[in-house]
C-alpha cells in the first residue's frame, strides 16, 4: 500500500486530536526543522509495508507535552505516539534492584514494581531461612505489592 509521509502524519496528528499548529517542531537526532519545511519533504509517497524501512529511522515530531517517532517491524513502519509521564504524582522511592539479574526466580518481562517484590520475597526468605515454596514465594510477592 502506498502511502504520502505528510498524509500518515496529519491523520496520525487528527487521530491524537493535535493539528500542525501544535507542532513545536520535527527533528532528527542531528538536526531540527519546522512543520513547513517538513511537510514540503513529506508530501512523498512510501511504502510503509513489509520490506526495508524507507523513512529515516530517527525522526520525530514534538509538540508541548507529547511527541511521535517512528516505529519499523520487519519494515512495516509508522508513527508511535507518545505522552510526557505524569511523574510528578509518582511516590519518590529508593530502588533496590533494576533488573532481573539478582532474582532467585526470573524470567523477563518484569515491570520494576514486580521485580522490587521479587527482591524483597528473596530477601525476607534469606534472612528468616524460610522453606521455599512456589506458595509462600507467591504470597509473599503478593504482600509487597500490596504495602
């Protein structure tokens, strides 16, 4: 299917409820340009279907308090919108661990809140030399999401 950059942007832009107006502006990671200069280098057809990407991998479009950049599966392409996180309602908190690595029990894919559980239920059965059982390690991983 082929497709014009400009027209998969300005529906990208509707589709979020946003207009060019709200574009502050369209950068690479060497440089930065305008809506306008952008839209006469976009009004191009691509084919954003399997194959080799065929948009430059590192563009992206920035407004107030949200951006886009290019997402490319196996060369299927399009944009990816993004909003800027909320963090300042997120309770400061001193992290123990990031990664999966120092885990008894892992295997990917774990959001840092699972494995701060995972860290303290290893640590709780280290210091009281408790039995390990899916069961009790189950329940007390429960026990620290909930605190």
């Amino acid at each position: 299917m082929k497709y014009t950059l400009l027209t998969e942007t300005l529906e990208t832009l509707k589709h979020r409820g946003y207009t060019p107006e709200d574009v502050i502006c369209v950068f690479t990671n060497t440089s930065k340009f305008s809506w306008e200069d952008f839209a006469k280098v976009a009004d191009v057809e691509y084919d954003g279907g399997y194959g080799a990407q065929e948009v430059a991998e590192d563009l992206q479009i920035m407004g107030k308090d949200w951006w886009m950049d290019r997402h490319e599966y196996d060369g299927s392409e399009c944009w990816v919108f993004h909003t800027k996180p909320d963090v300042d309602s997120l309770p400061y908190t001193k992290p123990n661990v990031l990664t999966i690595r120092s885990l008894s029990d892992w295997g990917g894919w774990m959001a840092h809140a699972d494995i701060e559980a995972q860290y303290k239920a290893d640590k709780y059965l280290l210091i009281n030399d408790k039995e390990e059982t899916e069961a009790s390690r189950l329940d007390l991983i429960q026990e620290e999401l909930e605190k």
